[in-house]
C-alpha cells in the first residue's frame, strides 16, 4: 500500500488513459459498459483523496517528482492541494455520469468515442495535479485534442466550425502563455543559476512589476488571455456558445463541467501567484470585464430562443462571478470563487444532460416547440426545477453558497461593481425561470410533445447523484469549505505584493 | 625544387585511424557502387536486390557512423574534412532517412512500373553527398558534396519519367539549383580572393585579421554563399521552387528531399555559422547586419509559408509550405545559438524530430497517393478514419506534431527551439513565431477534419497497406510519441553533439 499511496496521483491521472487503451481493443459490445464501470471504479478510488489528504496543511501534498528532462530542468511533479482536491473529485465524479448519459445518445462510432471520453480524463486531472508548468501544458493542450474530436465528431450542424473555433482560440491563448512560461523559465535561470519549470521555483522569480506594461504586466497578460479564453471571459468568449450548441451532450458537460474550471484554476494556481504586483493593477480591469460577463451574459441568454445556447450564455454569466471573485482578492471571494466553480460544475452539467434528454425525444432545442412538458414528464419536470433554481441561486441549493460569498468578498473590494454584478443574480432569475415556464408550463401545443414518455431508470440514476449534489452543497457547504480554505488563504499569501527594495533585473 | 617539397608525403598515405573515421563514407560509397555492378546484370528479382542490398548498405553507414560517434575529433585530408561526433550523428541520421525511404518505396516503385536500379544507386549516392557535406571543412569539398547530393536528387525528382509534372520539377529544379550553385560558387570564389584560403576556419581568421577593417569582397562573398544555401533550406525570398518541385516528384523522393536534403544543408549551414564565430564579437561575418537580415528572413519565411499554406489544397503543396514554415523556425533557432548556453542543440533536435514527422507523413502519402500521385487532394482524405483507422491515426499524430502539439515530438522540439530563443532575447521574434504556428494549426486541423469528421466519399477498395511502408508508419509514430514524451535522450544527445563542433 504504500507505494500506491505515494504515487496516488500518478495512478489516478493515468488510471483513464489505461481504462481508455483496453477500450479499445474490447469488442464494440461491450466498450460502453467497461467504461462506464471504469469510470465508476476512477471515481471510488479517487474518493481515497478525501481519506490521505490532511485538510490543516496548506502546503502541495502527496507530491511526487521525478527528473523528465534534465537538460532543461523539467520535471514529473505532481501534487494537490485544497483547491484542486475538489476539482479532481469533480472530474471524477462527472465522468461516471457523462458516460452513462451517452449510452443512448450514440450509436455510430462507439469505440472512438468511448475511448476519447474517457482518455479525456487523464488530460483533465493531470492539469489539476501538474505543478510543473511544462507538464501542465502539456496536459492542457493535450487535453483539446479529444476534445476537438469529440464536438467535430459527434456534434450537431455545425460541428466542424464550432470545434476549429474552439481549438484555434484555446491554441492561440495557450501558445502566447508558452512565450511566457519560457521568458519565466530563463528569469528563473538568470537569477538561481540552474533551470528549472515547476511553480514553486517560479514563484521565487523576482520581476520589476510597476507599471501595467512591466515584465509582470506583460507575463500576466499572456498568461490571463489563456485562461480568460478558457473561463471564458468577455469579451474572449464567443468560441463558447458555438462549442456548447454543437457539441454533444457529453461534450458540453465536460466543458461546462471541467473545462472552464481550468480558466479559473490557472489563475488561482499560476497567473495570480506568479504576478501578484501585476494582479493588483489589473485588478479593476478583471473587475470590470467580470462585472461586465456577468450582465452581458445574462441579458444575451434571456433572447435566446435555443435552450442550449441559453444555458451557454449563463455559463458566461456565471463565471463572471468566478472571475470577481478571485479579483476580489480577499478570502471569503476567492473562496466563494471555488465554490462557484464547483457549483457550475453541478449545476449545468445537469442543465445540459437535460437538454440532451428531451433532444433526444423531440429532435429540437427550440424553447418554441415546447410548453406543457410538466403534465407529460412529471419526473423530468422535477430535476429540472431543481436544476433551475441551483442555476438562479436559490438559498438551499449549492448555487446560493457561491454567489453570496462572491458578492460579500468583491463589496470589500468594490462595491459599486458588486451592485452591477448583484443585478446579474436578478436576471439570472429572469432568464431561467421565464425559459422554465415557457417549457414547462402552460397548455401542450405542439402535438409531437403529448407522446414524450418520463425519464426512464438509467435516465433518473445519471441525474440523481447531481440533484443530490445540488443540495448536499447547499445545505452542507461546511464540509467542503474546512478542505479548502487552508489553501485558498495560502493562495492568497503567495499572491499578495511582496514589496523587494534594490532589484536588479537583467533587462536587453 | 624536389618533389617532396611540393608535395607533403604525409598528404600520401592514410594512417588507420583515418580509415576507421572514414567507414561509414566507404561503406556508402561501397554500397552504391556495387550497386552500379548488379544493375549491370539483368538478374531476376533485382528489386530484391537492389532493395536489400540498399538497406544493408545504410544499416552498414549507420553501424560505423554510430560506432564513430564516439572517437575523437579527426581532421582528415590536411583539413579539407573532419571527422566529429556532429558529422557522424547527421551521418546516422541520413542513413536512416535513406533506408526508410528506401521502405516506402518499394511498393510504390511497383506501382508505378518504375522498379529501375538506378533509383536506388541515386538515392544511396545522395546520401553520401549530404554525409560528405555535413563534414566538410572546405569550400571545394563543399561544393563537390552539394553537387553529388542535389545532381542525385534532380534525376530522381523527375524519376516518373512519363509524368509531365514531374519532368517540369526536375527541370525547374536543376535550373534553379544550377543557379543556386553557380551563386554559392561565385561566393566561394570571392572568398578566397578575400582571404586566400578555401578552409572555413582560416577564412574566418585571416578575415578578422586584416588590420584595414573586412574587405568588401568578403562580405559580398559570404552572403552569395548564404544565398546558395537559403536557396537549398527554401527560405523566402528563395522559395518559389519548392511548391512545384514538391509536387512534381515521386511521392518518397519529397518525402526525401524534405528531410535529407534540408537537414543536410542546414547541419552544413551550422557548420560554417560555427567556425565562422557568427554571433560573437570576432565573427567574420558581423558587420554585414546578419543577425537583422536573418531576423527579417526568418519571420517572412514563417509568415509567408504558413500563410500560403492555408489556401493549399493538394497535401503535397500543404506540406511543401508548411515546410518552408518549419524553416523559418528553424531559422529562429540559428539567430538565438549563439546567445544562449544551449547553443545549436535545439536546431539540431528539431531537424532530428522534424525529419521523422515528415518521413512518417510522406511514407503515408505515399501509401495514399494512388496511380501517378493523383489522389492526393484534401478531399481525397475524406473519411479515411474509417476506411483506415490505423493510418488515419498516424498521420494524425503526425500533424499533431508538426503543429507542435503535446504530447509529441514535434512539441518537445519546438519547446526546446523557442525556449532557446527566449533565452537569447529574441522574445518578439518567438511571439511572431507562435503567432504564425498558430496560423499552422488551422491547416493542419483541415487534413484532420477530413478524415474524421466527413464521411468517406467512393467506394473502391483500396486494398491492403504495403507492409514495408507499414514498417515505415509504425517506426516514426514510434519515435514521434517517444520522443515527445521523453525527451530528455534527445536532448542530452543533440548537446554532446553540438558540443563536439565546438572542440
């Protein structure tokens, strides 16, 4: 047991891949169920996290290195803290569910599929576990090739449009982060005199950072494109409702579900500590961009007349939230900003697979062709109201938790953005609840949705474990937050200025 | 006068150490001239033959090579050639570009009814010109090497001899290369006017030795020869050949010329970049804004190819501009050496992990190209992943990294090449190198979308891969992932090899 426990980790991020390779070379028959189990046997094991890892330290934990490339001072290092415990078990426990959700959805090219979906997990956790920048990139651009594949694929009208925007936007974010990482790479080697790419070096790299167009400023910014592009973040965030509506279901879950919380868990882990005095200058500038996502992305998803663009647009919204919670840079917004980004981690997910189910019946995802289900699918009518109101942030529900503490952190910071971003919650409302009525209630008009039948088992089993989740969040969010909050005050030590008098750094 | 004193006796007789540095060039030459004795006899199964006897005779080059690979530094032929751990490494690297040509083009010879010996005797021949070029420590030598190498390679990119296009890219080629050869000979003549001596090293030397500052005919000189080899690397301005040639030769022998010849002229390039002190303070060729013109160079190159590799739709062509595209990355990688402790490493990787992406894709190219190379457009690839997954995988792997994305070669490669570069101070010039691959992407990503995401278009059977070119795929998708996963052989190789130029 004990060289499993300290190479958890290792075990965890290529337990995937592994499961993914057998996949492929099972029979067809058979690949969905060997996944789905594989998946589900990932998430017991990584359950085991809640168990080794010691919640009072704030430190990286059940680390692991190894030389990778010497030469240049790479290195395997992997670990966890309370941050990315949570969204590694937020990984793992989508990925059971999304694999079950698709058992019906796809019936051409089953094997790739699988494969890819479940290979996709193995780029997921490792780009929450990496702590070395190289190994970190190469998880997260590593991570769009399935991905690409998967909404090209299987995605709707537009597929190829929609996964060439997505790919070339991340890629295009990513590549001018590389350019940073090299220009942080070589500071670290001028000033300690060997090579080194893991952050708890860089984060020693001492940068001039006056001035918005510093060596700081400047890094921040390269950095900050890519994950704002991930978040996504107004206005970088036009590739997302293009992805959403064409991917397939079990794509946009993993892109609500994941993917985005990788925007916001590389500024909590690299942009942030790694250019704290450029973070305190372009605070009001990531203020305003989030206050503005927020609104933006409401006020676009109250017009939506397709419901899974809508839950796109709130996507934006909601992680707008994310954004000025982390910018809030203080502990009860940068907690509520992990949060969050767990909740929209639940919350749309189960938006989304409910889309993908009454797509699935009806063939169409025009709020139009729907009203009255409420009296044909009593069961779905249900999930999805709860779905709903974790999305508008009802007290109760986990959506509530995150929201609070965002707009309670970011008033300490700025008020007069925090009534702007406050007003977001009330369209939220708006948007959510009028597209819910408009589903679900009133008189049946269209003929075709009298025939819909209710959720059937395996339907009601890939939404309980999320319903559960929503409340447990909401009622519970204790137990969640003593892990994190360790950490996130140690994010927001490591981010804070250090003021540093007589520093010469070499410039051309 | 005695004849001794004209000729120095040593320059006579060769010691053993000699002939054990000079192996692996013996067993090529051996190997091709045996070659020419069999296709004198009309055997049965002569491909066989000549097929086998080809691959031994690179296996032979390679064994020695690595073997060499070891010795120390030997100045051979009053030093007209050097035998150095760098020589020796390029050396296995163009056996090894030679065999797994020779691989992919077994099947496709047959196809094409084309099974002539010469082929195979051209295409060894090649290979000793770029070995001997990669070696050679004198503008003559050189100049002899070039020619051996490109004379080998005109012939063979006009091989479909009942082909009109490829007739035209032989033609276009050895008229452009002609003059390619005739300018870098012109430069080698200036030279030593200049300087009064044919041995890069003391051309260099005696250059910056001249108390009345660097003579004109110097710097014209040294840029005329530059010029000869931007011509051979297809950098923009002198790239216009390359599409057209590309296209027009057989389908392995682009795939040949892509990697052997630019390795070879690049490997060569560092060369004379090194001895000539290019970057330092003493260098020969300062003065003369190198370093700016490079930089212009290098970015046009990368713009212009990857640009114009976006509206390509025959995959020859694509890759034919992505190729100049690579050059100019490369092209980053030979302004940053001399500013970093990393040196020419990074550029010698990234020739190394290019030559197998690209040997890879064309031996699959190949495989697909069909009778005449006629169905190589875009849209022939359509639903290829379904008709043949195994392929399609492959040459995805192969674009991946060519994109320079993880985790493969291609990434390590351009990792380590643009790290260099940032190292160097070069940091607009990287963004301007990113910004472009990113330009890639987008095509490299149009060859994916056909092949997995459209349906298969036709019905025909294409029947089954040749196993040789199977051996081929399965080898660089081998290496291109081990590569790109675990570098750090690589990389510690390329800087002991560099480090031997340095000695």
């Amino acid at each position: 047991m004990d060289w499993f426990d300290t190479h958890f980790l290792t075990c965890l991020t290529f337990a995937p891949l592994l499961i993914a390779l057998i996949g492929a070379i099972l029979p067809r028959k058979v690949i969905k169920y060997w996944s789905f189990f594989g998946t589900l046997a990932i998430f017991a094991l990584s359950l085991r996290l809640l168990g080794i890892y010691d919640p009072s330290g704030p430190e990286f934990q059940l680390s692991e290195s190894a030389e990778w490339i010497q030469g240049l001072g790479i290195q395997y290092l992997v670990g966890i803290d309370g941050i990315s415990l949570w969204l590694i078990l937020l990984t793992t426990f989508l990925m059971p569910i999304v694999v079950l959700s698709s058992f019906s959805a796809v019936e051409e090219r089953e094997k790739e599929y699988y494969t890819l979906l479940v290979a996709l997990q193995t780029g997921m956790i490792g780009a929450f576990v990496a702590l070395d920048t190289f190994l970190f990139y190469t998880f997260w651009e590593a991570m769009l090739i399935p991905m690409y594949f998967l909404i090209g694929i299987w995605g709707g009208k537009d597929r190829i449009y929609a996964a060439t925007k997505f790919f070339l936007y991340t890629m295009v974010g990513s590549l001018l982060m590389l350019v940073a990482i090299f220009y942080l790479a070589s500071q670290h080697q001028v000033q300690f005199g060997h090579y080194s790419t893991s952050i708890l070096d860089l984060y020693k790299v001492v940068l001039p950072g006056n001035g918005y167009f510093s060596a700081q400023g400047i890094l921040f910014l390269a950095f900050a494109l890519a994950f704002a592009i991930k978040v996504p973040l107004f206005p970088v965030h036009t590739w997302l409702p293009d992805a959403h509506v064409q991917a397939p279901t079990a794509g946009s879950v993993i892109l609500a579900g994941v993917l985005l919380k990788m925007g916001g868990y590389g500024f909590i882990r690299f942009a942030f500590p790694l250019f704290p005095q450029a973070v305190a200058q372009y605070q009001w500038v990531f203020m305003l961009l989030g206050t503005i996502a927020i609104v933006y992305g409401a006020w676009v998803a109250m017009v939506q007349p397709d419901i899974k663009k809508l839950v796109a647009y709130s996507s934006v919204s909601h992680m707008g939230y994310v954004v000025i919670g982390l910018f809030a840079m203080n502990e009860i917004g940068a907690t509520g900003a992990v949060y969050q980004m767990l909740n929209h981690g639940i919350a749309t997910p189960a938006l989304f697979l409910m889309i993908g189910m009454i797509y699935e019946r009806r063939h169409t995802r025009d709020i139009k062709e729907f009203g009255g289900i409420t009296k044909v699918m009593p069961l779905f009518a249900v999930f999805f109201m709860i779905a709903t109101l974790a999305s508008v942030a009802l007290p109760g529900t986990n959506g509530f938790v995150g929201e609070f503490l965002i707009l309670l952190g970011s008033w300490k910071t700025d008020p007069v953005m925090t009534i702007f971003a406050a007003t977001g919650v009330i369209f939220g409302a708006v948007y959510m609840l009028w597209m819910f009525q408009r589903v679900m209630f009133g008189p049946i008009k269209k003929s075709e949705n009298e025939k819909l039948t209710d959720l059937t088992f395996r339907e009601a089993l890939v939404l309980a474990p999320l319903m559960i989740a929503i409340f447990g969040m909401g009622v519970l969010p204790n137990i969640f937050l003593t892990k994190m909050q360790p950490s996130v005050a140690k994010f927001l030590e490591r981010s804070t200025p250090k003021t540093v008098v007589g520093l010469n750094v070499e410039k051309r | 006068m005695e004849l001794s004193k004209i000729v120095d006796p040593t320059l006579l007789t060769i010691s053993a150490e000699h002939v054990a540095a000079l192996r692996p060039y013996l067993a090529m030459f051996g190997g091709a001239l045996i070659g020419i004795v069999f296709a004198c006899f009309s055997l049965t199964n002569r491909k066989w033959l000549m097929a086998g006897l080809s691959i031994i005779t690179c296996l032979v080059t390679g064994y020695y090579s690595v073997i060499n690979m070891g010795m120390a530094k030997q100045v051979l032929f009053s030093g007209m050639m050097v035998s150095d751990g760098y020589s020796h490494f390029f050396n296995v690297l163009f056996a090894f570009i030679a065999a797994l040509t020779i691989f992919s083009s077994f099947r496709y010879l047959d196809r094409e009814n084309l099974h002539y010996p010469e082929y195979y005797i051209l295409l060894l021949f090649s290979a000793l010109g770029m070995m001997l070029l990669t070696s050679a420590l004198d503008l003559i030598v050189l100049f002899i090497a070039l020619e051996i190498m490109s004379l080998s390679v005109y012939v063979l990119v006009g091989f479909r001899r009942a082909d009109r296009r490829s007739n035209e890219a032989s033609m276009k080629y050895f008229i452009l290369g002609a003059a390619a050869s005739a300018i870098l000979l012109y430069g080698s003549a200036l030279l030593y006017g200049a300087t009064g001596s044919l041995n890069i090293a003391d051309i260099m030397k005696m250059a910056t030795n001249t108390d009345h500052g660097i003579p004109m005919i110097y710097t014209i000189g040294s840029w005329l020869v530059a010029v000869g080899f931007l011509f051979k690397v297809a950098s923009v301005p002198f790239h216009t050949w390359m599409p057209d040639v590309y296209e027009g030769a057989p389908t392995p022998i682009t795939g040949f010329m892509t990697t052997g010849v630019k390795a070879a002229s690049f490997a060569t390039f560092i060369r004379i970049l090194m001895s000539t002190g290019f970057g330092s303070e003493a260098a020969g060729l300062a003065g003369t804004q190198v370093e700016t013109i490079l930089w212009v160079i290098a970015v046009l190159t990368m713009f212009i190819g990857n640009v114009i590799a976006l509206t390509q739709t025959q995959l020859k062509r694509m890759l034919a501009y992505s190729s100049i595209a690579h050059t100019g990355y490369l092209i980053v990688g030979l302004l940053a050496a001399p500013h970093t402790d990393l040196g020419y490493a990074p550029v010698v990787l990234y020739l190394v992990t290019y030559s197998i992406m690209n040997l890879g894709a064309f031996a699959i190219l190949t495989i697909l190209s069909g009778k005449s190379d006629t169905r190589l457009n875009l849209s022939d690839l359509s639903g290829l992943s379904q008709k043949h997954p195994w392929i399609a995988f492959a040459l995805a792997v192969f674009f991946f990294s060519m994109a320079g994305i993880p985790p493969t070669a291609g990434f390590a490669a351009k990792y380590y090449l643009l790290y260099s570069a940032v190292q160097a101070k070069f940091i607009w010039l990287v963004v301007l190198a990113v910004l472009c691959s990113a330009i890639s992407v987008y095509y490299y990503l149009r060859v994916l979308v056909q092949m997995y995401m459209r349906d298969p278009v036709g019905s025909e059977n294409e029947g089954m891969t040749p196993a040789w070119s199977a051996f081929v795929v399965a080898m660089t998708v081998a290496l291109t992932l081990q590569v790109g996963l675990l570098p750090s052989k690589m990389v510690d190789l390329s800087k002991r090899v560099v480090e031997t130029l340095k000695q």
